[in-house]
C-alpha cells in the first residue's frame, strides 16, 4: 500500500490548527517511509490489520527523529537548534541574517517570531509535535477495530502508541506549558477548546506510561531495532515520575533500568573504528568516538543504547542532517585573517571537475573531508566550550569528551591557515591560528560565527555523496541517532537522588564521569552539577530547554535549592526559575548589553521560560473557546477556565 500524500492533505479537513488532531501531514516525499505507512485518507477503511497498525506506529517512530534532521531548502535550521537558542548552552550565531532570533524577549510574541524557517523553528515544535499526537491518537482510535488481536498484542501497541503521545505531551508542557488535550480523533471541527493544566496532563501521560512499561517488551524480545521498546517506555517514566513529583518512583524505575535490564555503560572501545582523515584530524582510538559513530548506535555490542533512532546511510527513508553545516564556525570567510592580513582558510577539492589534480590541494590540511564545512547557524556559548569543563577548580585535562589530543574536541588553534590560492600568503601556511596578532589586534571580525571550538564526535555525521574528490562542501550526512542512552539514565536517578535528599547522587553522576576518563571527581552534587553534566554528556541528544524547563518544574516541587540557595514556586516560574538564573549565569550572550548583531542586542526574560501559545493558529481559530496564554505575553488572562482533571477534558473532545 503506498502513502498518498496529496490523498492525505485533502483528506483531512485542516480545522482547528493541528489541534483537532485532522492536521495536514507534512514532509511528505514519494518515499516517506519505508514499509508503507496507512493511508489516513480513510483510517477506517485501511486501520483494520496488524500490517496497518505496524505501518502507522512506524510512521510515529519516523516523525520523532524530525526534531533532529528536519531542515530547509538551504540545509539550515534544525528544528533542535532552536531549543538550544533557549538554554545556557548555545545562541543564534548566522550574523548575515537580518533577522537572527538574537532579541528573544524583544521579538518573540503571540503574533511575532513563532517561525518555522531559518530564523526559528517554535511553530515546527508546535505543529509538528500535535501531529505526532495525532499519530498516536489514530493508533488507540481504531486499535479495537483491528480482528484478530489477542490482548497482549494489542496492549503492546496502545503501549507504543501511548509513548508517543506522552513523549509529544511532555515537550509540550515544559515548552508551551497549559496547552490543549487531545486524546482522540473527531470526525467534526472542534473549536471550543479549553486549555488544560499541566499538572493534569500530566498525571495522565504518567498513567499511560505505566502501562506502557508492562505492555511493551523488551528489546531483547523484538527482531527490529527503532521501534519503541519497554527501556524506552521506562526512561520516559522516569521523567513523567520526575514531573509529578514522584522522586521515589522515578528512582526505583532508574534501578531496574540501570541495573535488571541488562544495559551497562560503554567502558571499552568496541564496532567499526572510523578514522576519517588522519592525515588532517587523526583519531586515537577511544570509547567515546565509538560511542557516537552513526555506525555503532544501533548494534547488538552496544549496551548503552535504549533506544535508537535509525537514520542510516542507504536507506531510502534517510535523511542528510547538515550537522556540520549548522553547528561548526564558518572557517571560510573573510572574517578570519591571518597575521599579515590575509584570509585565514580555504577549502579545496582534491581534483578539478575535469579529473585533474588540484594544485592548491593538501592533503593534511583537508578540513572539509576530516571535520566538515560549517556556516553556525547557532554557536556554543563560552560556558558550553570552557567553564563548563571546569570542575573543582580546575580544568579537567583528561575527560574524553572535551579532548583535543585524541581528536575529539576541536579548537581553532589547533586548525592551521590554508589559503594556498593566494600567491601572497606564504609565511603562515601551515601554522597554527591565531585569535590575536603579536600586538594583540584581533584577527577575527566575526567572533560570533567565526571563531568558537566543538565536539568534533558529536557533530561529525559524514555525508558520502559529498565526500567525492570535486566536492569541498561537506555539510552533514545520514546516521543512526540515540534517543535514550543508559548513560542519561544515571543522571535522571542522580536527579530523583538529589531531590530525595540522598547524598549517593554523586556517586550516578562520577559513573558518567569514571566513564568519559575524567580525572575530576565530584565529593558531592547540587542541581547545578548535575544539569552541568548532562549539558557535558548529552549535547545536542537532550532537548536541552526542554530539559532545563523539567528540571525548573521539579527543582520547584521538591523544594530544595540551587547551588546559590535559591528556591523556586511552581506558580510563578515565569518570574522566576531556575532556567532564568541559569541562563543569566551561564550564557555569556544574553542581556549583557555586549553584542550587537545586525543591531539587535541578545536579550532574553524570564516568562521566555515558556514559549507563547500561538495567536492566529491557535487562540484565534479555536474561535468558539478561549485558550490560556502564558504569562508575560500579549493576551494573558489569569481568569482563563482551565480544565484541571485530564478526564473532564477527555470528556468534552465528544461535546460538540
């Protein structure tokens, strides 16, 4: 059976927004997945065999991995990276944009900045995420009405459909915070929603995952890797136990995760070892490059991995990433000059395109081929290359994952000029970079986009068609990516550890770091320390806004302080968080009144904890209700009616 995109545009009436669950499905291509999913032209009519099932929770599984490939006609703008311009970890960086998303605060309201395109991808998250949500909803619609099913068969899939529903909501609550529910597919327009509380959903997404966690097997149970397995059910209810408050639970379940599952953390080196370009960029060998090349995340010798994403190179649902493209400097531009003023870089093929050799060619100086050619759509923040990898006072020389002499860590010194077309840049051909002549003038105009270090194991996903001799732009390929990692799991029950009050927090947190080789070790952790080591081992994995929202949520709950004493009030996050003091603390960017971009200064507040509820596709279409909008924008009421219990909501999706 073939997916009709065009049969599914038409076929479901756009509605409400994405809300009434009848949205339009985007991204379509003539391949969009392989095995064919359902045709949701009629659910009724095609939703009746196990087949058909199998195809719609495959097309679920598919849509989550968006969140880190989708990008735009110009390769630009991963949805992720928007999360990221919202954390202490990474800002807006591509400087020839006159519209950078810098002046958060400034330009993100309910009518202005809610993009899907270069600038930001929020509407992406909004729209995108309730269609994931109508994914699911269509899977436990017409799961009853499919023959043949014995009861376990059946609960395993309303078990991976209500994953994907609980993984969709819980974004939403720590993005938009009180948002509709929606738990059903409707056969009319819906367009008197009420917003329901956070608290409420998610008490009722925990409810579904603990089912979720009995129905759904184990992966040592299942022949295909990439669907949802009972350890990614667990994980997700160990941040659903987090979010209500439930720490005890949320530890217990991270016990059986970490230690009856039969997953350990990577300690050795093992797969395919991948030395790109060792003439350029040489690799020593180690376990956290082999933990993070596409080609070893999803084999059976990997007992870390919960749960992969597939996104392998050569199958006809791939899709090219361009993660070099988006998150590595733009080294070839005029902005970074050598000593005796000259640009800095230049990338060359190794032939012509009539096959010859290319004279200006070297071969260890092929950073195009060896690291890959970038033009920042976002940048690191100086926390997140430098202070962060401080710990006790010092920097930690030997932790794996900020290493350059093993090959993992790039920093611009240790990239050597090589503009050979220049007849007049001989004398420092060869060398390394410089920041600063020997007069200290500065030799990068652009340090914003320019100039700033990565981790070269993280963002390296080589594309092979464009690793040809003609090519010199290598911007991203295919590959398989984590979800959920053991690793994340550690530091979840450090988390609920933390909020317990049980001082042994520490010892989740050293495990990570024992692993990564690092000679620092904690004595003990605050919130602080351990947020700075997910930021250290989960980079672009986490949601990191996302996770830093959750984190604000229950660090709030719990009562317990930051590492400055601060406490928080679940009512009045907008005014004060922990993300905000973060934020302020961390992000060398934001609201310190020392960049100015296309005169447009970095700037962020506390209400941009959360993002603003959209106006015209969603408050204003839901014309016959009234949605709530979040505090500090345009349109917040405080005496919006809510729905407080998830199963009153529930309820009225069948009034009309």
């Amino acid at each position: 059976m073939r997916l009709n995109c065009n049969n599914i545009k038409r076929g479901l009436s756009k509605g409400f927004l994405m809300i009434a669950a009848v949205a339009v499905a985007s991204s379509c291509s003539e391949d969009f997945l392989k095995p064919d999913p359902l045709s949701l032209y009629e659910p009724e009519k095609t939703l009746t065999t196990r087949d058909a099932l199998e195809s719609a929770l495959a097309m679920a599984d598919k849509h989550v991995r968006s969140y880190w490939t989708y990008y735009n006609d110009q390769d630009l703008s991963l949805p992720i990276s928007t999360d990221y311009m919202f954390s202490d970890l990474a800002v807006a960086s591509k400087t020839d944009d006159g519209a950078i998303f810098a002046d958060i605060s400034d330009r993100l309201t309910p009518t202005n900045s809610i993009e899907n395109n270069n600038t930001n991808r929020i509407k992406y998250f909004w729209e995108e995420t309730y269609i994931g949500i109508k994914y699911a909803n269509t899977i436990i619609h017409y799961i009853d009405k499919v023959e043949g099913l014995d009861l376990a068969t059946r609960n395993e899939f309303l078990g991976r459909a209500y994953f994907h529903r609980a993984y969709r909501y819980l974004a939403l609550c720590f993005q938009f915070k009180d948002v509709p529910l929606i738990t059903h597919i409707i056969d009319h327009p819906k367009l008197d929603y009420r917003s329901t509380k956070r608290e409420a959903i998610l008490e009722m997404i925990t409810s579904d995952m603990e089912n979720a966690v009995e129905w759904v097997p184990e992966q040592s149970k299942m022949t295909l890797i990439g669907m949802v397995n009972k350890e990614a059910c667990r994980q997700l209810l160990i941040k659903c136990y987090l979010a209500t408050g439930q720490f005890q639970k949320a530890k217990e379940q991270a016990d059986i995760l970490i230690d009856q599952s039969g997953y350990s953390l990577m300690e050795n080196e093992f797969g395919t070892f991948v030395n790109p370009d060792p003439e350029t960029w040489n690799i020593t060998r180690n376990v956290i490059w082999d933990l993070h090349r596409p080609e070893n995340k999803a084999i059976k010798a990997n007992k870390e991995a919960l749960w992969v994403m597939p996104n392998h190179h050569g199958t006809t649902s791939a899709v090219q990433m361009r993660s070099m493209r988006n998150l590595l400097p733009w080294l070839d531009s005029d902005n970074i000059k050598s000593p005796d003023n000259q640009r800095a870089f230049g990338f060359y093929a190794r032939e012509n395109s009539d096959g010859s050799a290319n004279k200006y060619y070297k071969a260890n100086q092929d950073y195009n081929r060896a690291l890959g050619r970038g033009i920042a759509h976002i940048r690191p923040t100086y926390f997140a290359t430098h202070s962060l990898w401080n710990v006790n006072g010092v920097k930690d020389a030997t932790d794996l994952r900020h290493n350059t002499d093993v090959g993992n860590w790039v920093t611009m010194e240790s990239l050597t000029y090589n503009n050979y077309s220049n007849p007049r840049y001989t004398q420092w051909q060869g060398k390394n970079l410089r920041l600063y002549d020997d007069k200290g003038k500065i030799l990068c105009s652009d340090t914003v986009r320019c100039w700033f270090d990565w981790p070269h194991y993280k963002t390296y996903i080589p594309s092979e068609e464009e690793l040809i001799a003609t090519s010199t732009n290598h911007r991203g390929g295919a590959g398989d990516l984590y979800c959920y990692r053991l690793a994340e799991t550690y530091l979840l029950r450090a988390e609920a550890k933390f909020y317990l009050g049980d001082a042994t927090a520490v010892d989740d947190v050293n495990k990570v770091r024992e692993r990564a080789k690092c000679s620092q070790l904690y004595t003990s952790v605050t919130i602080d320390d351990i947020m700075d080591e997910r930021a250290r081992e989960l980079y672009m994995e986490e949601w990191r806004h996302m996770e830093l929202s959750r984190v604000s949520y229950c660090l709030a709950l719990s009562g317990k302080a930051d590492r400055d004493g601060n406490t928080y009030s679940v009512d009045k996050l907008s005014e004060e968080s922990f993300w905000y003091k973060r934020i302020t603390r961390c992000n060398n960017y934001y609201n310190r009144n020392m960049v100015v971009v296309k005169d447009r200064y970095y700037l962020i507040a506390p209400h941009n904890i959360y993002w603003p509820i959209p106006q015209n596709d969603a408050i204003n279409a839901n014309r016959e209700g009234k949605l709530s909008q979040n505090p500090g924008y345009d349109g917040y009421d405080p005496n919006v009616v809510m729905w407080d219990n998830w199963k009153d909501a529930v309820a009225d999706e069948y009034i009309n």
